[in-house]
C-alpha cells in the first residue's frame, strides 16, 4: 500500500476525530502499544494533533512490565493493533483501562465515513510535552523521560542543517518505533524533510532485502547487531568462490580501498555488483546507531564500498547529539556534535577522557514524577549522560 503527503493527511484527520469521540483532549496521556505499522505513524501524528501527550511501549514486554508502566504514566486510553489486541485487552481490563484496537474494520469504516475537510487542531507550546518514552537510560530501572515539541524539533532542525537527509530519500524503517532513535531517524526527520518512508513486513533479511529492492530504498537506519549480520551474510557469498578467486577478489579490493581513502573514487560497487545489486540501484548509505559500532564492521563495509555511518544519543537529548556524515566521517568514532547541541568532556582525565555532558534544546525538561533524577542528571542546563568518551583534536566524539 502507498499514501502520498495528501493521504496520510486524510487518514490522520479522520482518526483525530474520532479519537476525539473517544474524549481524547489535550494532554491526555496515551499509551501507544502495537508493532510498527501505519496504524502507529497514524496514532502518533493524531494525538499530536490533538495535544494528547503519547507513551509508545513495547508490545513484546512481560505482563507485569506493562502493568509497571501503565501504573507509572496512568494512560486515559491504551492503542493497540489486532495482532497484540487479545493480550493487551486483557491487559487494560485488569488495570480499569480502555483499549483501542486501531487497524480494525470498524476504525476503517468509520474513518471512511468521516468528512476530513475542516478539522481543528490544537495549538501546542514549545514547552509542552509530546511524548513520554520509557528507558533504561542512565539508570538501572526505566524511567519516563519527558520530551517537548520544542526537544523533538530541535532535534529535527539540528540533523537537517547537517543536508543529508532529502526529500528525494527513502528510509526503510526496521527498527521498532517505541524507542527514541527510530522514532526519530525512521519517522519524525524524514516525514518533516519531505522524504518517504518504507516500512518492512518483518526482519527477515530476505523481507528487509526484498523491501529494499522494491520500494528503492536509499538509507537504511539500523543497529550493530543488524550490520553484524549483513556484514556475515555478505562474507558467506565471497567465501563461496573458490580459493583463488577469493586472493584476486581480495587484491583487487585493496586496490579499490586506496582509491577510495585516497582520491575519493569508489570502484568496489562495480567489483562486488552482485552484493550492491541486492541494495537496489538507488541505495546509498547505512546508518548506525544505539549502540557502538566494531570498528572491524564499519571498516569491512567501507572496504565493500558502502557508506556506513555511525551516530550517537540518548532518549533524553531527542536523541541525536553527535553523526559522522560523508563528507566528516572517522571511523571508530561516533562523529561530530550536530549543530546547535554543545559537547563537552566532564572532568577529563589524563587521556582526556571523562563524562560526556551535553547541552541544547534537544534536552529533556526531565524524567516524569522524579525531580530528584531530573536534578541529578540535569545541571545547569547541561545533562550528564552517564557515558565515557572523548573529543579528538578534530572535534569528533
């Protein structure tokens, strides 16, 4: 199925009134638990547009998990899809609650029905809070870190100064939404550039390959462990050709590397053009991120002729405080700060190494019913992160 700009539009109005028949108003906490899919990018966008503040959980935790955070944020309505419908119903009984399954029948006849010409939306502040996302973040147990319209746009505005996400670009989102990286990198940045978004059928890298090819993919977001994966599934092909096919293949590439580090000229798509035929002629790049990228992967994948970046964030700063681009990229590290967020090494040691503290409009106004971590974590306008680094003499990260 394809929407265009128009027909989302559509869709999201017809849903905001309806949600509104359900006495969905202005910060009314929403719990959004379901698996990626329109129903949830729909979801998101009417709640925004109403001024609902929304709670993506992931479907996949343990009862008690679910009934742990809907205790904490204490949800008006829970949203959920036919496939997680009969457990989370079950769910929001036992916690008093109302659950709404969004991709069924019933919501499609009525958002059929529904005339989407003049519906009014709410006009948020920069102050108010647009999402609750849960994590484990700089602490042992998930806390609900608040982010504002203000943080999530700052954010968007930050990585769009960096031009390298185009409207012309096409993002396959694989990653599961509930978490602050895909959310924004899959959805939130692309929508807001004017770019497409594909949304895979599953994991299976047949299915994420096949997608790719299909819908002309050209930037895959995704985590390490995928790009370990690839980076085995790719390796398997070439240890398939005989012995000395394998030494020429690999001279070759040697060859090509120097090149590319050197003069810029990438000549490994030609000499491995079965393995970047499986990425489709449009194909771009490969972005990483929450968590550290091996250094052995990004550098094979380099040596293959990809372009495969690596970032850095947490939920709390929107998420994105630091990106290694095309044009700056070292590998091994985790890039440079993006515009208009501010890094700086806490106490570093003799090494240079210390606390990595971050500063910006992308920073959250804080964790929900906990003033005490807020004040702990928040000082002076700059978070402390919890996390270890440094900044070379270059300026990366």
């Amino acid at each position: 199925r394809s929407l265009s700009y128009r027909d989302l539009f559509r869709e999201v109005n017809a849903l905001t009134v309806i949600l509104k028949k359900y006495a969905i108003a202005k910060n009314d906490r929403v719990a959004l638990i379901m698996h990626n899919s329109l129903s949830w990018i729909e979801a998101f966008l009417a709640c925004t547009q109403i001024g609902a503040i929304i709670i993506p959980i992931n479907p996949g935790l343990e009862q008690k998990e679910i009934y742990s955070l809907l205790s904490h944020c204490e949800p008006k309505i829970i949203f959920t899809d036919e496939k997680n419908a009969p457990r989370i119903q079950a769910i929001a009984n036992e916690s008093a609650l109302k659950a709404l399954v969004l991709d069924c029948e019933n919501i499609r006849k009525q958002k059929e029905q529904i005339n989407t010409d003049a519906i009014g939306e709410e006009k948020n502040k920069n102050t108010d809070v647009a999402c609750i996302i849960y994590t484990s973040g700089t602490t042992a147990s998930p806390k609900g870190v608040q982010l504002t319209h203000e943080n999530l746009l700052a954010n968007i505005i930050s990585l769009q100064k960096l031009h390298f996400i185009l409207p012309e670009d096409r993002i396959i989102c694989l990653l599961p939404l509930y978490h602050a990286y895909p959310l924004m990198a899959s959805f939130l940045l692309p929508l807001l550039t004017g770019a497409s978004i594909s949304l895979s059928p599953s994991l299976d890298q047949k299915d994420i390959l096949h997608c790719i090819q299909q819908t002309d993919v050209t930037i895959l977001v995704g985590v390490p462990r995928l790009f370990g994966l690839l980076k085995e599934r790719i390796k398997k092909g070439i240890h398939q050709l005989s012995f000395s096919r394998q030494r020429l293949l690999a001279a070759i590439l040697e060859i090509s590397l120097w090149l590319r580090r050197g003069f810029n000229i990438n000549c490994a798509p030609f000499i491995l053009a079965e393995v970047h035929k499986q990425f489709g002629p449009k194909f771009r790049c490969l972005i990483s991120g929450g968590a550290k990228l091996d250094e052995e992967v990004a550098r094979q994948f380099y040596t293959w002729g990809f372009t495969l970046l690596e970032g850095y964030g947490l939920t709390e700063t929107s998420p994105a405080i630091s990106f290694n681009t095309p044009a700056k990229c070292k590998i091994g590290s985790a890039g440079l700060p993006i515009p208009d967020v501010s890094v700086q090494i806490h106490q570093p040691d003799e090494s240079g190494c210390g606390e990595i503290v971050v500063k910006g409009k992308n920073v959250t106004i804080g964790y929900y019913k906990d003033q005490a971590l807020t004040t702990q974590r928040i000082k002076n306008s700059w978070f402390f992160t919890g996390d270890i680094g440094r900044l070379d003499r270059h300026g990366f990260l």
